[in-house]
C-alpha cells in the first residue's frame, strides 16, 4: 500500500489487516513507556488546512509512538495566507524530504492530487466532503473490539449525510465487513444516488429499532451555505438520537465533535451504549497501523532494541518492535 486516500483503496483482507495490526499496538499503548522503534528515523509531516483535534492528535501521537520525528503544519499562521497554492506548499515541504504527509483539507479529491507531486506517502485525514478513511478503520475497529466479526450487523447512519465525509467511508468500510448499511436523515441532507454505494436510505427513523448500532453525525455547519433544515429544534425532534428511540440493546457511535442536544442528547452520550470514548482511544493505534502499514515495509528490519518485541508483529511481516 504506497497510499491510504480512501476505503476503496482497501479490500477486506487490507482492513483485516490493519485492524489486526492496531491489536498488536494497542499493547503498547498499556506499557509504561508507550513508544516503539519501528518508525526511527522517518519523518511524519501534518499537513492540516482545516481545524481539528481527534485527528491531527491521534496522528501525531500516533507517529511519535512509532519513534517518528514529527512536524504539524497548520495552514493558519503560514504562507498560505499569503496566497500560496496548496501544489507549492506541498513542493516546498517536500524539500524537507517527509516519508508520509498526514493531509486534512476542505477540498474533495486534494489528497489524490497531492499523491502525484510529492514521493512521500499520503494519507488521506479528510478531503471536504469526500472521504475520511482512518475514521472508518477506527469505527470498524472499535466494533470488532466489542462485537467480533460484523457479518450480518445492521447499522443506521442518521443526520447530515450530505456534508459528512466519514459517511462515505464508512459506508464502504462497514460494507465491506459484511454489515448491512442504512442511511437516514432529512430529504434535504440525504446525497441524490447514495442508493448507489449499496445502502439502503430512509427518512425517518420509524426503523431505527431495527439497527443493531446506530451512527450519529452532527450537522457540518462550516460546510453549508444555505438552509437545509427549517430550525435546528425540528431537526431535533425528527431525527435527534435520545434515550427515546435508542434501545438498551444497541450501540451508539458518533464521530466528535458531539452537539449535545441536537443530534443526540445528553443522557444517550453518557449512556453506557455510548462508545464515543473508545473510538477517540482506538484513534491512536489504527493510526499508528496505518502509518506501519504504509512504511515499515520500505526499509529493512533493524535488530531488535533492549525491549521485547510485540507478539506477532514479526510474523505479521514488518520489522520487529520493541
């Protein structure tokens, strides 16, 4: 794998994969010193035009992690506010020789484009309203960690769908592993042909009971430059996920950052079907096996260092950690 820009680079046994990796890694992240070699020597470079904090975090933790030199750029506060092109930020930073490029931009398909004018590894960390892959391997994860398999699950993708990037994602990554995918939400915030990427599409939430795990989005409010719903009260009281229409035997996800009172409420985040927190903690180490996936084979494996090696790394065919 030279790049990671989107779940449709991925077949099953590429997500398998990578979910097993970021097992492996979440041993270490219960070590005292929580820090591996398999990355020493390479550079991570954080490229990010847009704010974040789940994201760009995990990714730089992610990469220290794994002993990589790491370097955030934040697009506020540099030459692209004095009009630099997102193609000569790139050039320039590729002076400085990066292995990968972690990219987070409010433009569909940039992340494509930057992997044809650079050598490093790109990651897509969310073009505009296109795709976010690394979202969808951890929501896949913290669903294998709690259930297993997901052949057969049924899970509900409710609100704003239309400028949600980690719909798409998981969408195709959910499918992938055999769930059974249905999105819900307004008219209005439902994409014309989503139908296409073999979900189902429904407009309100008469079903929701049906759903084994329920997917909330908040509604992108930076994306829309006009009204899509008639207040955020009556999109509360149609399509809000509450203790109401979420049964004790379901499961919520939802992506951060939370609106409470709108997509869902207060009482259903700090419900015990909440897994909100465990997707923010699986964040690190699916990224730390991205990020492994995409490097590790490209060098030889180093000897081993005066700790043990993680079980079954070796054998997974990178270079032993420690």
């Amino acid at each position: 794998m030279k790049h990671l820009l989107s779940i449709e680079d991925l077949d099953r046994a590429a997500i398998e994969r990578i979910i097993a990796q970021a097992e492996r890694f979440a041993e270490v992240a219960d070590r005292e010193i929580k820090k591996v070699p398999a990355l020493r020597g390479r550079m991570v470079l954080n490229l990010f035009y847009e704010a974040s904090t789940r994201t760009r975090s995990s990714f730089e933790l992610a990469a220290k992690r794994l002993s990589a030199d790491v370097v955030n750029f934040a697009a506020s506060g540099s030459s692209v506010e004095k009009g630099e092109s997102l193609k000569d930020t790139v050039l320039t930073l590729s002076a400085h020789k990066p292995d990968a490029i972690v990219l987070r931009t409010p433009w569909a398909g940039a992340s494509a484009l930057v992997s044809k004018w650079c050598d490093a590894a790109i990651v897509n960390a969310g073009d505009g309203k296109h795709e976010h892959p690394t979202q969808a391997l951890l929501d896949v994860y913290t669903l294998h960690r709690r259930f297993g398999r997901l052949d057969g699950a049924t899970i509900w993708i409710v609100g704003d769908v239309a400028h949600s990037r980690v719909a798409r994602s998981n969408v195709l990554a959910f499918q992938r592993m055999g769930a059974h995918v249905t999105i819900a939400g307004p008219p209005t915030l439902i994409p014309r042909g989503i139908e296409q990427l073999g979900c189902e599409v429904r407009y309100t939430l008469d079903e929701l009971a049906s759903a084994d795990i329920v997917y909330a989005l908040r509604m992108q409010h930076e994306r829309m430059s006009e009204t899509w719903v008639p207040s955020m009260r009556e999109y509360a009281t149609w399509y809000q996920i509450n203790a109401r229409r979420l049964t004790a035997r379901q499961v919520l996800m939802h992506p951060g950052p939370v609106n409470r009172g709108v997509e869902v409420s207060g009482e259903v985040v700090d419900s015990p079907q909440a897994v909100i927190t465990a997707q923010v903690e699986a964040g690190v180490v699916v990224r730390m096996a991205v990020l492994y996936e995409l490097l590790a084979g490209a060098r030889e494996p180093r000897a081993v260092s005066d700790r043990a090696p993680v079980a079954g790394v070796a054998a997974a065919g990178g270079g032993p950690l420690a």
